[in-house]
C-alpha cells in the first residue's frame, strides 16, 4: 500500500513569492495533517481536516497561509506571500478515524523542504 | 505548560546496547494516547510505538517498548540491542482524545548509535 505522498520533495523561491505544497493521502484516511516543522525542533500543526472540512485551523497564519481538500482526498497548502522566516519543513500526514479514537494513529509523508532566500 | 517534555536533547549509546529515551507528559484527559515516531536524516516520520492510557500492559513492537508510568506520567521509549540504523531523532507525542484528539509533539532526542 502507498504511503503518504507528497511533492515537490525541495522548494527553493525569493521571498514574497509564492508556494504550494501538495499531498496525497494513504487511500481510506478520512484525516489529513499539515505541519510544520522547524529544525531541530518537533512538528508544530499548522491545519486538521476530517473529509473536507477543516476542523483545527487555530495555528495555520490566515494571512498568509490557506490550504484546500476539495474532495476530501488529496490537499494543497499554499504560502503565499512567503517571507524568510518560513523556511522549515512542511510534513502531511494522515489517519483514519482522526476524532473519533485516541489510538487513531498519524502516517507521514516524507515532507518538502522549503527555502526562502 | 509543555504538554509534551523530552529533557534529553541527545543520547549516545554503544551498538547493541540498550537505550532509554525520556519522556514526561501532561494532562487532565482521563482517555489519551502516547506514541513515539522515528526521523532519520531523511526526514520522514515513521511511527514506533502506541500506548493508550487505559493499557494495562507495556506496548512493544519488536525491539522497541514503551515503559508507561501513568502515576508519574511518563512514556519512555526502550530500544533494545542498539543497531546504527536506530541513529535518528525520536520524538515523543499524546492525544488527547476529550480535546478533540488534539496532537501534541515533544522536542525530540537525537540518538547516536557508536560503534
């Protein structure tokens, strides 16, 4: 079975540029997961949804940030305008059941490394 | 507060020797669940371990187990007989299932397997 999938791997761009990052989840994975993570540190979640809807979005920078999962499979994050500090790793991850149970465990692509210059 | 504490920023042990990565949790959540992932320098997160807090047993997989002390609310992770794969960071997490099954990451242990 396929894991997570998610492109472009690296992204290198000028700042105030923007960016968009895509995911495909593990097929049947009602839940998806966008983090960020910085270096060095752990994982921070940017955006949850469940199907189509964005059920945790309180860390995702609305100013800047937007993200989509139309159909409730595959989903875009886009930055945009991007700024130097947005450097980091941005890792997709999916589940199953997401809310519904607390042994419902997170599946991660291999994420894509965003530079900013 | 941290909802997640990792207090070892990196680790060395000798190939073939068991490790101990600490792991201290918060909550007053009486249904959550802790799990441990893996991130080599690759960059992918690849799950370990899941321990639920209703689990009378130690989870373990292999040569990995979760040592769970509910009263102390800690989640260590025991690797036995080390291997230089198991070089990477390890990163703690819980879900509390009340809060929306919210996630939560630890900062991470970086693992140096010797030789």
């Amino acid at each position: 079975e396929a894991g997570v999938v998610q492109s472009p791997r690296y992204k290198i761009i000028e700042k105030k540029q923007p960016v968009a990052f895509w995911c495909n989840p593990i097929s049947g994975h009602n839940t998806l997961y966008w983090y960020l993570q910085n270096l060095g540190q752990g994982p921070e979640l940017l955006i949850r949804y469940e199907n189509e809807e964005a059920v945790d979005d309180s860390q995702l920078p609305k100013d800047r940030f937007s993200a989509e999962r139309l159909k409730g499979v595959d989903s875009t994050l886009k930055i945009q305008p991007a700024e130097l500090g947005d450097s980091a790793v941005y890792l997709c991850a999916s589940s199953l059941a997401g809310s519904l149970d607390a042994a419902d465990t997170q599946y991660f692509g291999p994420g894509t490394r965003l530079t900013v210059l | 507060a941290q909802k997640i504490t990792q207090t070892q920023p990196g680790m060395f042990v000798q190939e073939k020797e068991a490790v101990t990565l600490d792991c201290t949790y918060d909550t007053s959540d009486p249904s959550y669940g802790l799990f441990w992932y893996k991130q080599p320098s690759s960059g992918e997160m690849i799950f370990l371990i899941y321990q639920g807090s209703y689990d009378q047993q130690n989870a373990t997989e292999g040569r990995y187990s979760l040592n769970f002390q509910k009263a102390r609310k800690s989640a260590n992770l025991v690797i036995s007989a080390s291997q230089l794969g198991d070089s990477a960071m390890y990163f703690c997490a819980m879900r509390e299932e009340y809060n929306f099954n919210k996630f939560y990451f630890g900062s991470g242990t970086k693992l140096n397997v010797k030789p």
